[in-house]
C-alpha cells in the first residue's frame, strides 16, 4: 500500500517519544513510519483503519501498531462539524525497534522483547482486563526522565508481553515499503469519501467519479492498493458502523440500525453481518452485554 511516510520528529537526545493529541480529531490521512506506536485513545470516537482492515475505538482502548504498518484513526464524521465540544485526546508513545534502541533489544536478556516485537509487528488491541496495567505503566514511563523513563519504558514492553489472553492481529495485509505522498492522500480521500456516505445507496460509479476514475481503473487501483474490493470494503464500514451503534443502543431495533447503515434490507444485513463477524446481530449483542456484565462484576 502506498502511504504517506510520516517522519515522527524525534529528538537527539530521546529514544522514545511521547506525543499528546488534543484537536478537534485525529490526523486524517492514511500514512506510515518506521517507529512502533502504541495510542491510548482518552477521548473520541471513530474507526481505526489499519493495513486492509478496521476497527471501532473509543476512549480507553489502547493500540500497539508496528513500524511501517499503514494506518489511520479516522475520527466520527461529527468530528469534523465544527462543535467546539466535539474533540480528541490521546497519548502516544513511539519508538523505533531499528533505531538506537538496537543494541539493547540485541543483548541476550532482551531477545524474549525483541522476538515479541518481531511477532506483533501487524499490530493489535489491548484486552480490556489488561487495561489498567498498561495504562499506568504508559503514564508511568511518560512521567519519568532520563535512565528512569527507559527502565519504565522496558517495564512497559514487558507489561504487554505478559497478557494472557490471545491477541489478534489488527492487519493481514503486510507492510509496503513503496512510498507515495499522492498515493496516501488520493486513497485517504477515497475512504473519507465512502465513510461520509456509507449510509446513503453508494454506489462503484459514484466513488470511481469522486477519485476522478473509470470505474474499472478504480476496481483495479483499490484491489490493488487496499487489498479489498470496493463492495468488501463498503460492507466493512457499514458493518462496523452498525457494531458501533447497537453496542451504544441509541436505536430501538436491529433493523432501524441496518437501515441507518445503508442496507436496503434486513435479510442482506443480517447475512453480511455473519459473513463478517461471524455471528447473526442479535448473538453479537447478547455476547456484547454477557461480556459487559462480566467485566462490571469483575470490577466491583
């Protein structure tokens, strides 16, 4: 996938770098760069789009995305309306496995770190009942300075190589090293484009004359550069969409949600919905609220 290539501004004297968002949303272009990322999303809604796949974030997921893996938190399309009690905040932590952190990650002690690196370059989320761990082991290394942000920072690592429960990647389309600035930008205004519009009966020749294509030139520039057809990738948005709102239960049916979602009926939506989920929407809801409840009990 051709991306922007986005330089992380790194000081001379730091091995790891914090960056603190707060903005009326997140940076809206897909791009890459060659430092690992872990974002812990403190407020704001929208979708994470990350190598050829997608995913909801709200406040208190945390992501670990690998160097050079393509990626964009695309922020709610209220985000973007100018209400000045709309607005994102998050943490950031980069640092570079390839950089001048090499010589310890190459010492023997440190090869468990390294091979973890190495394992999850694609990627993924944080369990929840990781959660409180990793967050205030990221406060604690963002807080600390000079040997102490470092030992933090390797307690950190440690922190996520020790969760249990089995991850998943974020990606399976790989990394690309080809290096494009037009590329990031015309395939970002393309998933801006879908993302607007995915409620309304979108259809391939009005996204082919929103990127100023053919529709067959578009087929073939979005397989290629996505790794998705246009109709998988629209089914994807409409999908994850649809997971967002029922979990948030602003609607009183299952079908009010397909129809907001841009299905034209129930049937196609509930079939499309188990293609990609792998369950029929009303077993989604119910595990969602079994695993809620779970996770309350746990906290109390």
């Amino acid at each position: 996938m051709k991306v922007l290539q986005f330089t992380i501004p790194v000081a001379h004297d730091k091995s790891i770098i914090f960056e603190m968002v707060n903005l009326p949303h997140f940076y809206p272009y897909l791009h890459r760069h060659h430092e690992t990322q872990i974002t812990w999303i403190q407020d704001g809604e929208g979708t994470l789009i990350v190598g050829n796949n997608m995913h909801a974030f709200a406040p208190g997921d945390i992501f670990l995305l690998g160097p050079d893996l393509p990626h964009l938190f695309k922020s709610n399309p209220e985000y973007f309306n100018g209400d000045e009690k709309k607005g994102v905040k998050a943490i950031s932590l980069f640092f570079n496995p390839s950089g001048m952190l090499t010589p310890l990650l190459d010492m023997p002690e440190m090869k468990p770190l390294k091979a973890f690196l190495q394992q999850h370059q694609q990627g993924f989320k944080i369990p929840e009942d990781a959660f409180n761990e990793v967050s205030q082991t990221l406060l604690s290394t963002k807080n600390s300075f000079g040997p102490d942000q470092l030992i933090q920072f390797f307690q950190l690592l440690k922190t996520l190589q020790n969760i249990n429960a089995k991850v998943d990647p974020l990606s399976s389309y790989g990394t690309s090293h080809s290096i494009s600035e037009n590329e990031g930008i015309r395939i970002s205004n393309i998933y801006n484009y879908i993302m607007q519009h995915y409620s309304e009966p979108i259809t391939l020749e009005d996204v082919a004359n929103a990127a100023y294509m053919t529709p067959q030139a578009f087929c073939r520039y979005f397989k290629k550069h996505t790794g998705h057809t246009f109709i998988s990738f629209l089914n994807e948005i409409r999908i994850n969409e649809a997971c967002k709102k029922l979990t948030d239960y602003k609607f009183d049916s299952i079908s009010t949600v397909a129809y907001k979602c841009g299905f034209n009926s129930i049937t196609n939506f509930n079939r499309v919905f188990r293609i990609i989920i792998g369950s029929s929407p009303r077993e989604y809801l119910d595990n969602y609220g079994k695993n809620f409840s779970n996770l309350t009990k746990a906290a109390s």
